[in-house]
C-alpha cells in the first residue's frame, strides 16, 4: 500500500505558486499499538493555509519544509489498533493532503454520519461552519433588528454567518466579487442585501441599505474593505476579524486599518475569533447547525476539485476569488 502526499518544498514569498509543492509517493507504515490507518476521501482547503506556510508561530506553528501540508481532511479508519475507534468509523481532523494518514487519536473526531454527507464535516460542519457560529454568536453576540455586513460572504463562513445572522432577526448585508456570488447570496442564503465590490461601491451601498449605521461587521478580507466598514458603524457595534484574504499574500506588508479611531467614536468593540478556542463546544455547535440545514435554514454549496496533482491550482483558487462554495479537494 502506497502513500501520496502533497509536502511544502519551499515557502512562499508572496503568492502560492506550484514550485512551493512536491508530490511524494511512499509505503505506507505499519501501524503500532494505539494507532489507528485511515483513508482519506475529502481534503479541506481553507484561506488559512496560506499563513500556515509561513515559518514561525502565530496561533499554530508554520508547516515545516518537506512536511506533508496540513489540512482538515476526513475519511475512513481501514485498521484500528486503539479502542476508541474502529474499523469503517469515518473521522476527521488534522490528517493532511494525503491519500492515507496515521493517526494515534489525538485531535481525531469521530464523525456522526447522520449529520450530514462528509464533505459537511469539512466545511459547514467542520472548522469553518465553527468559526461562522461561534464568530458571530459569541463575538458579534447578535441581536434582532440589528444590522450586519459580511464580507467574503460568499464563501463556507460568511454564507453561514448572514444565514444563522437571518435566523437570530438581523438585517444582513454581504459583499463578493461576482454578479452570480451576489445572486446566491440572495435568492438562495437569504440575505436581504448584496454588494459586488468590484462594480459597486461599498460605502455607497451601506449608507443607502444600513444608513443608521452597521451593527456587525464580520470581516473575512481585511484591507480596503475593513476601512470602508469602520467608517459604518453604528454606536456600540461589533467588529469581528475572522481573515484578511486580500493581504495573505503580501504578510511583510499588510494593510492595516486606517479608520481604527472610528472604533472609539462609535464606541465599539474590535475582536477576533479563533475557532480552536471553543472546541469543546462544538459537538452543540454540530448539532445546531444540521438542525438549521435539515430545516431548511441554512443552504450549502460546495466546490469540489479532485487530484492530489491539482493541490496547487486548487489551493490558489482561494485567492483569486475562482471557488464558489467551500473548497474540497478528493485525493
């Protein structure tokens, strides 16, 4: 039995390009007491993984070079040499872009298939669908009748804040880069109001559909459009720093904001969410959104790309705006 994984040959000094990968091919190990084999069907891609490339530590140490690259991935256990798991279990954590992975149960969660299709359990279930739930509802701490503007809304995480925002009673404004993202955003997420940034201006639009002022900004692109936000916002509202995918690519030199004393004058609160932080809680969190999907609260879209040979040109979707809906790559 032979394993393929995508490792980091290099780091990337500011765009993912594909010389930054090697594809490697190896026997896969035999696997020892407390162990557990596991095949991998379904490979999270997330904008969080461009920072995981850089060296040093944030949150969580940089990937080393020739390390396998990390990822949320999820598949199937084929041996079991621990207890807590067994043969044909589906699981899902950090196991890697590789066709197998060995685990010894650490960080590993055992999937509850009726939740929800596998790929869910990367995305709307899994770490992003976490980040969306717990960003808003303990940072933006959402009330009805209350205004929020999402950015990168078309995306896992801001599609499923603007929706659990419509569920708690707020007023959701999104913003993405194309006309059909826009038209997803309405018809099928239910927002009630969505900005293309590339042919529409967004301070323009939020005075005209938040004119008393946005109540939450979460914010998942940072730069220009973080500014603009700021310059919105109502008294005592809530702005929560999820990402900044328009500066992962040029980390030596981030934009940071320029409208920061706007948090003062509206007398707001800035913060930022990092999912790990509540991980116990997320077997509620699980719960409550797969009761919000099987009601028909919550849409899903996903994108799914297949080869381990097209982890580059996958991965560098995230960055151009090209994915619409969550990024799942099949080995």
């Amino acid at each position: 039995m032979t394993n393929t994984k995508v490792v980091l040959a290099c780091r990337p000094t500011g765009a993912v390009e594909d010389s930054n990968f090697n594809l490697v091919t190896e026997a896969v190990a035999p696997i020892k007491s407390g162990e557990v084999l596991i095949k991998i069907e379904a490979i999270s891609l997330d904008p969080a993984i461009r920072g995981w490339m850089n060296e040093g530590t944030t949150y969580i140490k940089g990937i080393e070079i020739g390390a396998v690259m990390r990822s949320f991935s999820a598949g199937k256990v084929i041996e079991s040499k621990n207890d807590a798991y067994g043969e044909g279990d589906y699981v899902e954590g950090l196991l890697g872009s590789q066709t197998y992975a060995i685990s010894n149960g650490e960080g590993l969660k055992k999937l509850e298939m009726s939740a929800g299709k596998l790929s869910h359990h990367l995305g709307v279930l899994g770490m992003p669908g976490m980040t969306a739930y717990f960003g808003l509802l303990r940072r933006g701490k959402p009330q009805v009748g209350e205004v929020i503007y999402v950015s990168g809304a078309a995306g896992v995480v801001g599609s499923t804040v603007g929706q659990i925002a419509k569920i708690k009673g707020c007023t959701v404004i999104g913003s993405a880069g194309t006309d059909a993202k826009c038209d997803y955003l309405l018809n099928e997420c239910g927002f009630d109001y969505a900005i293309n940034y590339k042919t529409e201006d967004i301070d323009v639009k939020l005075k005209e559909y938040a004119p008393k002022g946005v109540h939450i900004f979460y914010d998942n692109v940072g730069g220009e459009t973080l500014d603009i936000a700021l310059l919105n916002l109502a008294q005592g509202a809530r702005v929560v720093i999820c990402g900044a995918i328009s500066q992962y690519n040029n980390m030596g030199s981030i934009q940071g904001p320029k409208n920061y004393m706007k948090i003062v004058t509206a007398r707001g609160v800035l913060t930022g969410i990092i999912v790990f932080d509540f991980v116990q809680e997320w077997p509620i969190a699980v719960k409550e959104i797969a009761t919000w999907i099987a009601e028909g609260k919550i849409n899903v879209k996903e994108h799914i790309a297949e080869g381990l040979e097209n982890y580059a040109s996958t991965l560098k979707m995230l960055y151009t705006g090209q994915n619409f809906g969550k990024l799942i790559l099949v080995p």
